[in-house]
C-alpha cells in the first residue's frame, strides 16, 4: 500500500514537471499571430462611433486577408465609454492580459492622454485615429495619424483671411482642449483680430444664448466634437437667422448629419481630414469597397480608423513580420505611404498629410454632400 | 434690451420642454414611488418615432400622438414585466431602470444607426419673427404655448376630477384610499402609461430644438432629475416651477457667464434644496 502511495506521488510529480517544459521553452515570435488593441467608443458621448471605427478596421483586416507578413492577424475591440478611468482600465487589459503589439485610438482627446501615459513607459506604439493635441506627442509611442490639432488648421486659417477675405473672427466650441488648440491653430495662420471666444459647455442643448456672445466678427470659426452637438448648433443657427458667416473644422462632425439638415447645411465652408468625394484611385476602391460591405458611404470617422490601420499593416510588412515594440516604432517613423486621404507620412510622429477645404453642396433632392474647393498640407506647427 | 427679451423668451420655452420631461417623471415617482430613471430613454423613443412618422409624411400631431403612444406602450410593457414586481424596492428600481437605459439605447442604435435626427416644426408654426435686429423662431414661442396648455389640462385634471382627487389621496396615503375602495393599482398602470406618454410627447416636441439623439437617455434624464428636485415632486405645479425656474437660469447663466455654464444650474439647485428641502413645491413624501 505504502508503496502505491509513493509510486502514485511520482507519477504525480513526474506530469506537473512536464507541463512546466512547454512554458519553459521558447516560442519563435512569428508563428504567434499580430494582435491589434482597438479602443472604441460604443458608448458615452461619442456613442455611434464606436461601431464605424469597427466597420472601417475590419474592411482593412479583411482587405488584408486578416495576416500580414505571414502571420495571422487578432483583433482584440474593448469600449472606453467615453471615460478616461475606463479606457485605461481597457488599455491595461489589452497590455497585461492580451499582449497586444499595438493599440489603436481611442477617438477622445482626454482619454488619449489616460491612455498615452500608460501606454509610452511601456514602449507599447499607440496610433491615434484622428488628430489630437500636440501635447500627446509627450508620450514616446504615440503617432498622431492626421496630424495634430493646431497643425490641422493653420492652412484652413490661412484660407479665410487671404481667400475669403475675412478680417475679424470670433470662436465657439466646446470648453475643451481641442476646442482651444485648433483656435490657436487657426490663428497661427489668419491674418486678422479675434474679437470673441464664446465657449459652451459641454452638454449644451441650447445655443441661443451662445450666438449672441459670439459678438458681431466677419466670420464665426466653430467646432464640435460630436454629430448632435453639430446638428444642433447648424440647425439653431439657421433658425435665428444669424447674418454672420459660418466655418467649421469637421474633425468629428462628419458629413452624414446634412440630410438632417437638408438645405440648412447648403453654403458651409468647412475643412475636413478626409471626404468619400476625394479624387483618387485608392480611395475610390476605398469607397467602394465601403459602400458594398456596409450599404453606405464612409465618412472621416471610419477613414481615420481605416488608415490608422494601414499604417500599422505597412510597419509590420517594413519590419518583415518583427512586432517587437522598438522595431514597429522605428518602421512607423519612417513610413511614406498613399493613403486614402493622400500621401502620409510622420514627422516627429505627427501626421503630415492633406487635409481638404469643403463646402457643403445638393448633389440631388435629399443628398448633400462636401464640395472639394481647397486643400492643403497640415502642418508641424513651431512652439 | 432686445437681448434681454430673446434670452428671456429661450428661457420660457427650454424651461417648458424641462417642465414636459420632469412632470412625467414627478407625477410617476410622485404618485407610485418608483423612481423611473430610465425616463430620458422614452424621451428618446418618443423624439424617434415621431420623428421618423412626420418623415413619411405624416401631421406633425399625428407624429406626436405617434411617439407618445410607441413610448407609452414600451413604458406599459416594462411596467408589467418588471416594475410590478419592484413595489418599494427603490435599489432594485434604479438598477433595473439604468439598465433599461442601455437596452433602449442600444435598440435604437439598432434600429435607427449612430447619426442624430432634427425634427421639423409644421409648416404653419416655422418661420420668425422680428425682435429688433434678431429673428426668433415662431416655433419656440409656439413650445411655451403648448407646455402651457398641457399644464393647465394636467393642473385641472389633478385639481378638478374626481380621479385627480384619488391620486392625490392615494399619493398622502395609500392604505386609507385602497380602504376605501379605490382599485389604485389601475389608476397607478394609468399614471405610469401617462407620465410616459407625456415623456414621449416632450421627446417629439423638443425635437425641432434639440434634435433625437443617442444621448438622450442619460443627459435628459439628468434634466428630468434636477427639474423634479427643484420644483418638488409629486405635483404639475412643481414641475412648471421646477422647468421655468431651471430653463431662465440656465439661458441667463450662459448668457451672462458662458464660463460658468456648467455649474449655474447645480448651484441654484443646492441653494434651492439649503432652504426647501422638498423642493419649491414640494409635498413631504413618507
């Protein structure tokens, strides 16, 4: 009996010491897939976004074949809700628990900055979706896709005072960083006097008390960073009959809110990183390729997310396949491609890029769309 | 001064949008005990369904009649599947209408995509009138008529009927009304269907000024919330006051002090709570 006991303790002993052997042995990094952290926005402010930025990075995966230089590719998705404390909680999973080899957004600037903090000590590259304050650029791994927010606009400011002629220009938009960033941006390149700032809170429903505080300039430059906010502004703004100009930078309000609008939105001269309306080969494959996958056209939402993802695609087929951290972000900042929205490529890992000068226009009875006038390269702005 | 007025009459017709989506509320949480925050999510089922209704073609009343009902009804059906069996379990209550929050956002996220609609005011109700050099919309002086006539309607109803005598009996003390006779659960489904109706209604009719949006759920609830506490549950003049009160302190806030924007709201609110604790209007709920 004594005997059974000690043989069965063997045996025992013997199994935990062979399971142990495959953890010790090393496994080659190339046969394990490529997996790809995506912060998304399914809820929270930003709700709907969550779900475009979704349907832009698979196209891209399934363009791909999901694998690049021979390995599988896995797409990890996690929601931020819109909050910085959650989307660092979801950042840490994807790191600690997924092992992923990059993170891709999150769509908010505040919670980009949770999320860069965490992620640059950690040498993980992170990849913006669309443009941010410059001051990410303070966490090492992180790339600003299109750009940065005053870098964005300098030529958009440019536009309205040496074409459009506008001399005195008030601003509205949240009371944010964004908000405060692009209006520097602008500034950087308008040649004129500012005569208000007339921020709204966030959460603003109303903004009839807003146009008035805006004073009485040339021009009324504004910003929003969501879709309803957008719609409403335009759509109070029309119904009071205000005589001043509007210009919006469309960064995150995006051209699906004009049949909302209907003719409200007719004669807006905006400035957007991306529109379906761009002329070139790869975007209109980009296009329709879209259109049969999800019955619609893509907006700058779902092109920002679809090249954040390509530029990710080209740093692993530049490094053959190597996802070691150092090595992606290398690859990243000597990246030169074609992209959907014209030639990208990094300078100090900010995106430098055409960005498109628009104004809204009737393509037929209940479609409106952007009207491609101007465009030009964004910028690194000097501090 | 033309300022003055136009700040003045958007303050009139905001707070008379809040007085629709709080007296909902109050009247529910007044009459029933349930605290429904899910309140905001049929604001937004009613700002859809009309919305998309007067899209086909159809009256904008019709439109309206058609988001008050469809809200209504998916109020009827939570209401027998879930509230029925949460009597004064105020915890269980505010997990489950939170919940419902997600469900019916995600519904319409769903049914109706990410973007966000505008309503449209009927033609007989569009335009503007002068006010000095600035244009002010006809719908919006149309708004403060129609939250005026529906709170005169809801005040005689509550103050002149004999079933408005029974809810406010039934809302002092319950065990003396059923005593008496009174089936009060029916009156409770009744109550319950209307505070929704009217939430659903609120949602079409704000729809021309706020849009229908994803975010309803939670920011107009937060709206709901502040109009009832301040105005003082339970009854349609608390909420009048409560939605006036909070709409011209808002506009005036904002207008004045954009910086402020945020907080001039909760401040009153905290202030108005240091001194009534129940609300302006407010009756001592047991």
């Amino acid at each position: 009996m004594r005997l059974m006991k000690y043989v069965g303790l063997a045996v025992v002993a013997t199994l935990m010491l062979l399971a142990l052997v495959p953890a010790c042995a090393p496994t080659p990094k190339v046969a394990e897939p490529v997996k790809i952290g995506a912060l998304l926005s399914y809820t929270g402010p930003a709700a709907g976004a969550g779900q475009l930025h979704e349907m832009a990075i698979e196209l891209r995966l399934d363009d791909a074949g999901w694998e690049v230089a021979g390995r599988k590719i896995e797409l990890i998705k996690e929601d931020t809700e819109g909050k910085a404390d959650v989307g660092l909680d979801k950042t840490r999973k994807l790191v600690e628990r997924d092992q992923v080899d990059v993170v891709l957004g999150p769509l908010q600037s505040d919670v980009a900055f949770a999320v860069g903090s965490f992620l640059a000590p950690r040498g993980v590259p992170n990849i913006a979706y669309l443009v941010h304050s410059g001051f990410l650029l303070e966490y090492e791994t992180v790339f600003l896709t299109l750009g940065e927010d005053k870098g964005q606009v300098i030529g958009f400011g440019h536009y309205l005072s040496h074409v459009l002629g506008y001399k005195t220009i008030s601003f509205t938009g949240p009371d944010f960083i964004a908000s405060y960033e692009l209006s520097k941006g602008v500034m950087m390149g308008f040649e004129g006097t500012v005569v208000k700032e007339a921020w709204f809170p966030f959460g603003t429903m109303d903004f009839a008390p807003f146009f008035t505080a805006a004073g009485k300039p040339d021009v009324l430059w504004s910003f929003f960073t969501s879709p309803p906010d957008a719609l409403r502004f335009i759509d109070q703004y029309r119904e009071f009959g205000i005589k001043t100009p509007l210009v919006i930078t469309h960064i995150e309000s995006a051209e699906p809110i004009l049949p909302a609008l209907g003719d409200k939105s007719l004669g807006i001269i905006g400035q957007t990183p991306y529109t379906w309306r761009i002329d070139s080969d790869i975007n209109r494959r980009f296009v329709q390729a879209f259109e049969n996958k999800y019955g619609n056209k893509p907006t700058a939402f779902e092109a920002s997310a679809y090249i954040a993802t390509s530029v990710f695609l080209e740093a692993v087929k530049a490094t053959g396949g190597d996802t070691t951290p150092e090595k992606i972000i290398e690859a990243l900042k000597n990246i030169s491609m074609d992209t959907i929205a014209g030639p990208l490529h990094f300078e100090n890992r900010s995106g430098v890029v055409p960005t498109y000068v628009v104004e809204t226009a009737k393509l037929a009875e209940g479609v409106y769309a952007f009207e491609i006038i101007d465009s030009y390269i964004t910028r690194i702005p000097e501090e | 001064m033309d300022a003055w007025i136009v700040n003045l009459l958007n303050g009139l017709s905001i707070g008379l949008i809040l007085f629709l989506i709080g007296a909902g509320l109050s009247l529910i949480l007044g009459v029933m005990g349930i605290l429904n925050l899910a309140h905001g999510a049929f604001y937004m089922v009613g700002a859809y369904v009309g919305v998309t209704v007067a899209g086909e073609g159809a009256n904008f009343w019709l439109a309206a009649l058609a988001g008050a009902m469809a809200a209504g009804l998916v109020g009827l059906i939570t209401e027998r599947l879930f509230f029925r069996h949460l009597y004064k379990q105020l915890n269980e209550q505010v997990l489950l209408t939170f919940g419902l929050i997600y469900i019916i956002t995600n519904l319409t996220l769903w049914i109706w995509g990410p973007w966000p609609k505008m309503g449209t005011p009927p033609p007989i109700l569009s335009g503007s009138i002068g006010i000095g050099d600035i244009s002010f919309p006809v719908y919006r002086l149309a708004v403060i008529v129609i939250g005026l006539v529906i709170a005169i309607c809801l005040w005689w109803f509550q103050e002149k009927t004999r079933v408005g005598a029974i809810i406010r009996a039934g809302m002092d003390d319950k065990e003396m009304t059923t005593g008496l006779g009174v089936n009060y659960g029916l009156i409770s489904g009744a109550v319950f269907f209307s505070g929704i109706f009217i939430a659903g209604f609120a949602g079409f009719i704000g729809a021309p000024i706020l849009g229908a949006f994803l975010g309803a759920g939670i920011d107009i609830l937060l709206l709901a919330l502040i109009v009832v506490v301040v105005g003082g549950m339970g009854s349609v003049q608390g909420a009048l006051v409560g939605g006036i009160t909070i709409g011209l302190i808002d506009t005036f806030g904002k207008a004045i002090y954009p910086g402020m924007g945020m907080f001039t709201i909760y401040l009153v609110m905290i202030i108005i709570l240091l001194f009534r604790p129940s609300g302006l209007l407010g009756r001592k709920v047991t």
